[in-house]
C-alpha cells in the first residue's frame, strides 16, 4: 500500500465524505429522536392499517412496523440508508478508478514510481476505510443518543448491525469498484451499480408481496440485509456474512487482477 | 553504448485499430532521440508502452535495462516524463500537487526550487485557475523536479509562450549535458533539430526512418541556386541524377533541388560552366520530414492507380 496515495485520496475525498457522513449522524439523531413519538400504539394502528404491499416497499412484510427494528428498517435502514451509503461509495469506486482513466490523472501518477498493485489495493484500503466511516457514522449516533430516547440497544445488536451494515455496504462498493476498475469511462459505474441496486430492491419488494419472485432471493443481497430482525431478536441469519463477505472477496479480485492487465491510459 | 530504450518488435493494436506496429528502436544512454510524426502516427502510443501504461499486444522493450512490465515501479523513480495532453487534479493548488508527485518519490524534488524560478511559476494558485501554459509549466517542474536519468517529453512546450519554450529548452540542453538520456516526441520539427542529435520518424504506426540529424539531413534535400554569367535554360541541369524540379528563374539563374549523393557530380557539371554565384542550402528537418511524407503519399496515389486499372 503507498501511504502518500491513501493521503491524497482522502484529501481528495474529505468533502463528499463529510457531507455523507453528517447526513448519516443527522438522519440517525433524527430517527432516534422520533421514535418516542412514533412508537407508541397510535403508530401502531397506523402501521397495521397499511396494506402488505406499501408495507413491503419499506421493508420486510413480516415484520411489526411498530416494534424499534421494524420502525428503524421501514423509516431508515431499508430503503433511505442504503440510498444514501450506495451514492457514497458508488461515487468513491467510480471517481477513483475509471474516472482517472478517463480524467487523465491515472497517466500522471503512474508515471511515478507506484505501481499497480499498491494503487489498486490503496485505493481499496480507502474503500474499506469509507465503509468503516459511513458505518460508524450511522449507528455509533444510534447507540450514543438512543438511551436518551427509550432505545436500549445492546452491544452485541450494535456490533451485529456495524459488521452486518459494513459488510453491506463493502458488497456494494466492491461492486462498483470491479465494475470500474474493469471500465474507461466514469459513468458506468455509477449507472450499472446503480441499477443492479434498483433491480435488487425491486425484486425484494417483489418477493415480499409474490411467492413466485421468493425464488430471486438467494441471488439478492439485498435479502439478507434484516436489520429490523437484528434490533428486535438480537440476532441474524449466519449465511448473510457469508454472502456479503463472498461477493466483496470475488469482486475485489476481479477487480485486482482487471485493473493489473488493463490499459490505463 | 548501452541501449536506455530499446524495442523488438513492439506491437500495440486497439482491438482492431492500429497503435504501433512492429517498433525496433534503440536509444543510446546519453543520446537525444527526436520521435516524429503526424497526430495519430503511434508517438503516444509507444510513450505509453515504454511506461507500461498500455499493455504490448505484441514484442518486448526495455528501458534503463529492465523488462517493462505493467507492474514496473523501480523504473519510473529514473524517468521523468511530461505528457502531451496535461492533466491534473483542479481543485488542488499547484503546490499540493508537487507535494503529491515528491511523495511517491521519497522526498522533494532536487531541482524544484530553481525551476520554479525559471519558469515563473507561481504554485500557491489552484489548477483550475491556471493557462493551459501554466498547466504545461507545472507538469514540466514535475517531470523534471527529480532529476531523473531519462527525460520522455511528448509535446514539452505545448501552449507555452516563446520567450518559456525557450527557457524549456535551456533547461532540457542542461539536462542532457549532465548526462540524461532525452527521448523527445514532437511534431515541431525545430525543437526535435535544435537538440536531437537522432532522430525516427513514424508513420501510421510504422518506423520509416531512424537516422542521425545530420547524416539524414545531409542525404536528404538540397535547395541549389545557380547564376550563370551567359544565359541558360533548364535543359542545363536537365536530366542529371538526383537533380529535380528545376525551374527557370530569369535568364541567368536556374534553382532545382538535389536529392541523394549527387553534390559531386553536380559541382563536376557546373564547372563547365561560367558562373555568378552558386548557393546549395540544406534542407531543414521539416523538408525532410515533409519528403518521408511526400513519398508515402505519392507512392500510395500511384498503388491506388494500379488498383483501380486492375
């Protein structure tokens, strides 16, 4: 790993980072703080007057809308959460491959004596990094200011939820990051990773409220990301670590040994 | 004279696009080695195969004694290139930038000081603030800031002011005279012969010429102008070898241009002659790079005439 390259990236990166990172730690505090007023019985009733399907947009059907893991999925960790850390990393992993290929920036520093195996695995070093970050940003607020609002979690839920939520994000910008370290052009990233995120999130609302799209979900890693289940039974399916982890390693590699046998320039 | 660059039949296509084919190029240590051609003629793309930024489809090349491969990183702490097309990160300022570049290469550079002197260049600005010359100003203190062994400058003094390509070129003669080795792509034919001592010239992606400056200047075009003392006509330097384009100025003076080995012979025939003045120019590079040109040309015209009568 060069330590001067992992430097400039975050230098390069400390403005988008920030601004993610405030709006996971505001959109945290915000939904910790509304929850004494959402999680008592009206909310309750309003939740269960929802038919399945609006329901299943938000989140898992079978899960109660008006327990704590049901609200943080339905109102955050569902669908907004996953909106905003995907922006996150789709635009680290598209900007800091393909997008120096395309900019011409990539021609000027391996023009220098780093090679290329220390630039791509600095550049993952920094996406690990950002995970982490995002990560920390998201449920350490959660764990800190939830006492003060009649949220208890445990430790064990708050390190289930960290590793869980990091390994998420870690599949996503692993994803991307293949994608642009396999392409020229700064866009394709950004659009294939976002719409393989879209078509995933499509086929999980489709498998919540259609048994015949149940079939889909061992593909979608978007299946295994119950954070409701995890906040009320304080536990989760083991092969989720194994999917997410699985699919970070093969796209990591891919995207290791595409970057060593591309042109760059 | 050990090689610094050296290609055996270095190949690069584009899928199915030619980028270079077959290159045999030899670069002596301490040599300055002029590469010319049209846009598009390959120059960038061997720059960029000698750097291992683009992957050889086929052959081998070696710079500095090593291999090149895709992975080589020792190698380029000893070489200093300045690209054709300049760019950088633009929100940066020029001095995070320098700063940037010395990290990778164990501290600041040797020489950046002076040459920011020189080139009057001021690092506080942001990139995006700066001239296409300034640009071109900073990514010159940055492939020369360490001193490198071997300079590969693809369009050096691209968008810089008279008065800058000038103190570019001092700076590039000082190098050389220190012992750096110069590998100088270009299509401004008098930069190439103000300090190349070698020079190649490609076309569309083929090596149709590798010479020293002056052997290949000498061979190639003449301009002659001949005043005779009595009247004459073409017909005087008519049908010599090597002898073309006479004209007619006035009565008395005849030009044509001498191509090949025919100095001799010509001066042999106009001693015969009663003459005023006689002037035998050289033909600058850009002749000569025009003539490798003309020839191509005219030999492709006459192909796509026997094609077509086919």
């Amino acid at each position: 790993m060069s330590w001067n390259l992992f430097k400039g990236t975050m230098h390069q990166r400390r403005k988008p980072l920030f601004w993610f990172s405030f709006s996971l730690v505001a959109y945290s505090w915000m939904m910790v703080w509304f929850w004494p007023q959402m999680g008592g019985a009206e909310y309750a009733e309003l939740a269960e007057s929802m038919p399945p399907e609006m329901i299943a947009l938000f989140g898992d059907a079978e899960l109660s809308l008006a327990s704590l893991g049901g609200y943080f999925q339905t109102e955050y960790l569902g669908l907004m959460w996953m909106v905003i850390v995907a922006a996150a990393l789709i635009g680290y992993a598209a900007k800091m491959i393909a997008g120096e290929v395309n900019g011409g920036t990539m021609e000027l520093l391996l023009s220098q004596p780093l090679s290329r195996s220390k630039f791509i695995l600095t550049r993952m070093a920094g996406l690990v990094l950002q995970v982490l970050l995002l990560s920390a940003a998201t449920f350490v607020p959660i764990q800190i200011l939830g006492p003060g609002y009649d949220i208890e979690l445990t430790a064990k839920v708050f390190w289930l939820l960290f590793g869980l939520g990091s390994l998420l994000m870690l599949a996503i910008g692993s994803f991307a990051f293949m994608v642009s370290a396999l392409s020229r052009d700064g866009g394709r990233p950004t659009t294939l990773t976002s719409a393989v995120i879209a078509g995933m999130w499509i086929a999980s609302f489709l498998a919540d409220v259609s048994d015949f799209a149940d079939a889909l979900d061992p593909f979608n890693l978007l299946s295994y990301w119950e954070p409701g289940k995890v906040i009320n039974n304080g536990a989760l399916a083991t092969n989720a670590w194994w999917v997410y982890a699985g699919v970070s390693v093969v796209c990591l590699v891919i995207a290791y040994i595409g970057f060593m046998r591309r042109d760059v320039a | 004279m050990s090689a610094v660059i050296e290609t055996k039949g270095m190949s690069k296509f584009y899928g199915k696009h030619r980028g270079v084919i077959d290159l045999d190029l030899s670069v002596g240590r301490g040599e300055t080695y002029g590469f010319l051609g049209p846009n598009g003629a390959g120059k960038t793309t061997t720059i960029r195969c000698l750097l291992s930024m683009l992957k050889m489809t086929h052959g081998e090349a070696r710079v500095l004694g090593e291999a090149v491969t895709l992975d080589g990183a020792a190698l380029r702490q000893r070489i200093g290139y300045i690209p054709g097309e300049v760019f950088m990160y633009e929100k940066e300022t020029g001095r995070w930038m320098l700063d940037y570049i010395s990290g990778f290469r164990g501290g600041k550079g040797a020489s950046e000081t002076e040459l920011i002197e020189r080139l009057e260049f001021d690092p506080s600005r942001k990139i995006r603030e700066l001239s296409k010359g300034n640009k071109q100003k900073l990514a010159l203190i940055i492939g020369l800031m360490h001193d490198p062994e071997l300079l590969i400058l693809d369009e050096p003094t691209s968008g810089l002011d008279p008065l800058n390509q000038d103190v570019v070129f001092d700076i590039i003669e000082e190098r050389v005279k220190e012992g750096a080795t110069l590998f100088l792509s270009s299509h401004i034919l008098s930069e190439v012969e103000r300090v190349c001592e070698r020079v190649g010239i490609i076309r569309e992606g083929r090596l149709v010429a590798d010479e020293n400056m002056h052997e290949l200047l000498a061979r190639r075009l003449r301009e002659l102008t001949v005043k005779f003392a009595d009247g004459v006509d073409a017909s005087t330097l008519g049908g010599m070898p090597s002898v073309e384009d006479v004209v007619s100025i006035d009565a008395n003076t005849l030009t044509a241009t001498v191509t090949g080995e025919a100095v001799d012979g010509l001066i042999k025939h106009l001693a015969a002659h009663s003459l005023t003045d006689v002037t035998l120019q050289h033909a600058s590079l850009e002749d000569v790079f025009m003539e490798f040109y003309r020839d191509d040309a005219h030999k492709d015209s006459a192909d796509s005439k026997g094609g077509d009568a086919s």
